[in-house]
C-alpha cells in the first residue's frame, strides 16, 4: 500500500515539547479562553447573566 501522508524532504523530527513550552502554550489558551468568554458575555448579556445566576446556584447548594 502507498503512502498516504506526502513525505517532506528535509524535514527533521521536531524535537518534544519540553514543560515551559508546555506551560506557555497552556497559559497562551487560557487567557486567548477568558478573552473568548468575555467577548460572548458583551455580545450576549441575558445568556450571561443567566450562567452567571446557574453558576451561583451551584455554588449554594455545594458541600465541602
């Protein structure tokens, strides 16, 4: 069977990521997510304000 992916000349395994690369890409997500999240609450306040109030709900009847 041929292959399917077109191999690349030249190119070299990358290398594995190493923890602060890891850590960066993670922290780049998360703000890109909070950013993202906020953005929706503006365009939709009822939607937002309405997960806001599920959200304190649960926190009520949450147990430690």
């Amino acid at each position: 069977m041929a292959d399917t992916q077109p191999s690349r000349e030249g190119d070299a395994p990358e290398p594995p990521e190493t923890a602060a690369q890891r850590r960066a890409r993670r922290a780049q997500f998360l703000r890109d997510l909070v950013e993202a999240r906020a953005l929706r609450d503006r365009v939709q306040p009822r939607r937002a304000r309405a997960a806001r109030m599920r959200q304190q709900m649960r926190m009520r009847t949450f147990r430690w």
